[in-house]
C-alpha cells in the first residue's frame, strides 16, 4: 500500500494542438525539455509522441532519437516511454514499430481495437502479437494500455506464450470518448482484474484526470498526468507547462502518505535494469 508512487507525464500526445494551448510541446527540443522539467518535479517516466514541422503526429525515428538524446544530453535518468499508438489511425501500421528500432526502456503497448473519437483504434490479435515479439526482441519493455477490461486478457494471453515477461506494468486508461468511462467503479473492476501484484498506474482523460490519480494512489497504484490526457490545470484554466502538473500530483502523493519514486526505483519496481548517467 505504501510503496513509492510512480509518477507518468505524457507531455505531447497525438492529440492537442497548438491552437488549443500555446504551453504544448511540440518539437523534440520543447519535448526534451519539458520531459526534464518534470524530471526535476519528480516525474519517473516520460511517455513521448513526435510532431512533425507541422505539428502533425508521426513516428519519424529521427525526431523520437532527438528527443531521447536531448533528454539524456542534459543528465536526466528518466524513463523514456516510446508512444507505438501511430498516432491513432495516422501512421501506417509498419511505422508503429519503427520506435522499438531506438530500444527504448519502455513502449506503450495498446492492448486491443476500440472506438476513439471519430477514428478507429485498430490493433489486431496479430498486430499485438508481432508488436509483442518485436518489443521482446528489441529488449522493450511493454507498457501494457488498457482502454477496456478486455484488453488485460489479451496481454495475460500474450503472457502465457511467453511474449510479454513480468512483471507485467499497466496503465489504465479511464474516460476516453469511445472506451470504458473514468468511473471509480469501473477503476475497481480493472484493478480487480490485474494479476496479484502487477504494477499498475492510471489516468483519466480531461477533467477526470486528477480524480482517478487521486483513486489510484489511494489504492496503491501509480499516476499518470501531462498535457496528452488533459490541458487544463483546473476548469477554465489552462496548464502552464507538464511540470506544473507533475508538481501538483507529487504533493498530493506526499500527503497521501505515498513518497516518490525516482526513474532508478520505478526501474526496480517495473523490472528494469539501473541506469547511471554521467
Ligand atoms: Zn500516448
């Protein structure tokens, strides 16, 4: 119950747009940035998406590399989460790999096809398969995003042909218009649905974002925040940056009793080799 909290900050996403908010990130020198912004605030993980010159989601491997290297070049240890999700519909299915090529500690593993917004979210039983081997192969480990309840069974039935290793690290994704909603009873069922002991994080989307963080450090698990899932720091008010909202999930954390776990302790929680930078 009191194990440190894992702090996520998904800073970019595939989704929000400059016109939106100015404070998004945008090119793999605001990315890098902000991802050591957060660092500093406390942030373990940074889950990256690309833009491109304009603005537009891609898997350009050049562009991830930069952003990895900008992020290690200014001496922060943080995990870098690589986003496999193609944008949603935009990039063509062979790109979606083309992350894993840069060996990343982790990688988001979209764990089943639903509904989001207006596009379909297509990843096949043979997708998730090759995607799985490809993430073994490449010494990947998968974040495993569960959008339904459904989609923790495809990953344990991944599991059981030894295509993805414990222990197996989940986010819970809650409120994304077309998936399950940011409810703390549907929270409850995923959490009871997990494996004993697997680590596990949660977000909603918008303005039940701080919500299911703050069920889900109640409960144990771990946090995610950042500009992807929400822009707004409270109604009406946009978000300044990632880090102010990093900030704001550390101290609540804090008072929940839930101390923060640096990149070298989630590594140890997630099953990760340490990392030393010099
Ligand atoms: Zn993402």
């Amino acid at each position: 119950m009191n194990d440190k909290l894992i702090v996520s900050v998904a800073t970019t996403g595939s989704w929000p747009t400059r016109r939106q908010t100015p404070h998004l990130p945008i090119t793999p020198e605001e990315i890098a940035r902000a991802a050591v912004e957060c660092w500093r605030e406390g942030a373990a993980i940074v889950h990256v998406h690309v833009r491109d010159a304009n603005g537009v989601v891609t898997a350009d491997k050049a562009l991830y590399k930069e952003v990895m290297d900008r992020i290690r070049a200014a001496g922060s240890d943080i995990i870098i989460n690589l986003s496999t999700s193609g944008g949603i519909g935009v990039c063509p299915e062979p790109e979606r790999f083309y992350p894993l090529e840069l060996k990343p500690e982790l990688a988001s593993f979209d764990a089943g096809s639903i509904n989001v917004r207006e596009r379909v979210f297509e990843n096949s039983a043979a997708f998730l398969e090759r995607l799985a081997r490809a993430m073994l192969e490449n010494n990947v480990k998968p974040e495993i995003e569960v959008f339904d309840t459904c989609m923790i069974f495809n990953a344990l039935r991944l599991a059981e042909q030894g295509l993805i290793k414990p222990p197996y690290f989940f986010q819970l994704v809650l409120g994304v218009a077309g998936s399950q909603p940011a409810s703390a009873k549907q929270l409850f069922h995923l959490v009871e649905s997990l494996p004993p002991g697997a680590p596990w994080s949660a977000f909603g989307v918008g303005r039940h974002q701080l919500p299911i963080n703050a069920l889900a450090i109640a409960l144990g698990g771990h946090a995610r925040t950042g500009m992807e899932d929400n822009i707004y720091y409270r109604a009406g008010e946009l978000a300044t940056s990632n880090a102010q909202l990093v900030a704001r999930l550390v101290r609540i954390g804090r008072e929940c009793g839930r101390e923060i776990a640096s990149p070298n302790e989630a590594r140890e929680m997630l099953g990760l080799a340490p990392v030393t930078t010099s």
